[in-house]
C-alpha cells in the first residue's frame, strides 16, 4: 500500500505513512509569531472566474461533440434532405472547431495563473510550515514540465504545502486535494485518448465512437476544473486563516 500522504512511497507505519512522511508529521512546528506571508486572494479570484469560464466551455464542447456525431449519424443514414443534411454537419464542424480553439486559449491562460498561484503558494509555505517541505520552491513550477514525473510530483508539493498551510495540530481531510488530482490525471488522459480516436476516425462507426469519448473528456474535464476551483479556494482560505490566527510580531526595543 503507499503512502497515504505522499502517495509515491510505500506504507510502513500504522498510520498509513512512509517513513519521510511520519517523520515529517512528527516535527514539532515552528512556534511564535509568522512572518508576513503574500496573499492568494486576487490570485484565487482570477483562478475562479477562469474555472469557471472552462467549466462553461467544456459544458459546450460536450454539446458539440455530441451534435457532431448526431449529424454524422444522420448524414450516413441518408434520412432527410441531404443537402440540409450536409450543411448541418459543416455547421457542426465549425462548432466543433471553435469550442476546441476556445477551450484551448482559455486552459492556456488558466494553467499560467494556476502555476504562478500554486508557486507562490509554495513560498508562503516555507513561512507557514518550512519544516514539512521536502522540496524546494522550484519544483511548484518545474515539476509541472517533466514527462511522467508530473503525474506525482506536483501532487506530492501540493500535499506538503496543504499540511504547511493546517492550523493547529488537527489534521483535515484530504478530499479535496485528491479529488481534484484524480480528476486532473482522468481528464488528461482521457483528453488525450478522445483527440486521437477523433483524427484517426474515417469510417461513420469510429466517428461517432470519437466524438463521445471527445463529449466524455469533456465532462471529465468540466468535474476536473470544478474540483481545481474548490482546491484553489479551500488552500486560500487555510493559509489565509493561519496568517491570521498567528500572533502578532513584537516590537524590536529600540538600542538605547
């Protein structure tokens, strides 16, 4: 079984943890007052109207998936007008194209702001919990670049930035967090899979097979950038609530 919290090493503790993880749960966190952390708010308001904008977008690509491989269907039956048929399918089409090229710009623009929040989330946790980071800063924007080390990796500094971010001794529910990288994973796979079952369809049968898997994704997509928003939103408010909770810093006596 592996780790329950760094999910790359095997369990070797009752708790459920490899032996990094205990030891790192075990460190006595730093005491006294925190040093001014940099805040995730318009970060995670930009995130959230993003998501959201994907979320949408992904709902419309499911759509024209699933009316492409309608009209298609429809269009090889031969039932109907033909030619009303035929410029159905081109309409079709188009839709098709312009859901992807925006889909695309939108998760371009949302994987930036999401790298530059989850970097600087990663810096307020060496204010937060420096003890708990068992990799450096670089990796929050590195890790996300490496061929099949980013299916762990960023999941393994994600899951040590939420425990820097807890307050108190209590430990919260991981849900969030290994829901969405679940979602993340099954939507990029799947996403992958769908496109070259869609270029490589040519006959009517695999055509329509490839829009359902691209109207599948979709949906996996959609679920995926819903879990990303409550993930960016929950992560915001722990660190926020921990600066917060901190006490404040003293006063340096002046030298007299």
């Amino acid at each position: 079984m592996l780790c329950s919290r760094c999910a790359a090493h095997a369990a070797t503790t009752p708790s459920g943890l490899c032996e990094g993880c205990a030891a790192a749960a075990s460190a006595p966190r730093p005491q006294g007052p925190l040093q001014p952390i940099r805040s995730l708010a318009g970060l995670s308001n930009a995130l959230t109207v993003l998501l959201a904008l994907v979320a949408v977008l992904d709902a419309v690509a499911v759509y024209a998936a699933l009316n492409s491989g309608a009209v298609i269907g429809a269009l090889a039956e031969g039932t109907g007008d033909h030619a009303g048929a035929v410029e159905k399918a081109q309409r079709a089409d188009m839709l098709m194209a312009i859901s992807a090229s925006l889909s695309l710009t939108a998760l371009l623009a949302t994987a930036v702001v999401f790298v530059v929040w989850f970097h600087r989330a990663r810096v307020n946790a060496d204010v937060l919990g420096p003890a708990e980071q068992r990799r450096g800063r670089g990796w929050a924007i590195g890790s996300w670049f490496i061929p099949v080390a980013n299916l762990w990796i960023p999941r393994q500094v994600a899951g040590d930035i939420w425990d820097a971010s807890e307050s108190g001794a209590h430990r919260t529910s991981r849900a969030v967090l290994n829901t969405w990288w679940a979602l993340w994973l099954s939507a990029s796979l799947l996403g992958r899979v769908a496109a070259r079952m869609w270029d490589r369809a040519e006959e009517i049968e695999s055509i329509r097979q490839g829009a359902a898997a691209l109207a599948a994704s979709s949906v996996v997509d959609l679920a995926s950038a819903v879990a990303a928003l409550v993930f960016v939103r929950r992560l915001t408010a722990m660190q926020h609530t921990k600066a917060v909770a901190a006490p404040p810093a003293q006063p340096v006596p002046a030298a007299g």
